[in-house]
C-alpha cells in the first residue's frame, strides 16, 4: 500500500492496464526462484490516479520475499484495492516455477497462471472478458 503515495487529481473513467512487469520472487515452499511477468489494471473511480510506475513497485514489493504466485497476486489486487478505492481491480502473474522446471517433474517451459478480480471485474462479466482480452491480445 506504501507504494502508492503517488496519487494524482484526474478524471479519467477508463481502465489503466501496465503489462508485462518483469519480477523474480522465491519459492517460498522449495526456496528456489520463480520469474514471469505481472500485468496490472484497475478503473479508476471518481478522480484519484496513481503513477503507473507505481503498479510496476507494488509487483517488485510483493515479490521481494519468498512467496507463493496466488499470495503475490492477491498482494499487489489488495495493495492497489486500499490504496485507490477504484471501481474495479483486475493483476494477472504469469510465471515459470524453477521447482517444476529443474527438480521434482522437471517441466521447462511451463507457466502458471493465476488472477485476482476485485469490484467491477469480479462483479461483471463483460468488464472481465474485456480486461482479459486486453491483457493477453496487445
């Protein structure tokens, strides 16, 4: 939440999407790393905005100690949540877990995928598809 003292005064009802974050984090069950990359929205509500750098911290913030994907992705959608009150919060993390890829069933290349949807985006169907199609298609 400290992340986002950069609160700007502006009307602006559309979303805010920063994709591809790159993060390092530790596994915090095997203490191996796990690397992706975090992609980041919320709609504003009323005129509160942060600087977008800022969602780009809140990610390096949650993935600084050792650290499951689903915590890190609930960690930054309820840091965003608090901080700005918005109509909608939406982070999806794409990762590669180095405990898949060099010990146990040893599965390079595979990502995990998780998501947190907050307000409007857990709320509303459309809102959602329509987040997620901007996360994965541009």
């Amino acid at each position: 939440k400290d992340q986002f003292t950069a609160v700007f005064s502006e009307v602006h009802d559309e979303v805010v999407l920063v994709k591809d974050i790159p993060f390092y984090s530790m596994c915090e069950h095997h203490l191996v790393p796990f690397y992706g990359k975090a992609h980041v929205a919320y709609l504003p509500s009323g005129d509160k905005v942060t600087g977008l750098s800022k969602l780009a911290r809140a990610v390096e913030v949650a993935a600084r100690r050792p650290q499951l994907q689903e915590r890190l992705t609930d960690q930054v959608a309820t840091a965003l949540e608090e901080a700005l009150n918005p109509r909608g919060v939406f982070v999806m993390v794409e990762a590669e877990h180095m405990c898949m890829t060099m010990r146990g069933i040893k599965k390079p290349g595979s990502k995990t995928i998780t998501t947190v949807a907050k307000g409007l985006y857990k709320e509303d169907r459309e809102e959602r598809k329509e987040i997620l199609s901007l996360m994965r298609y541009f």
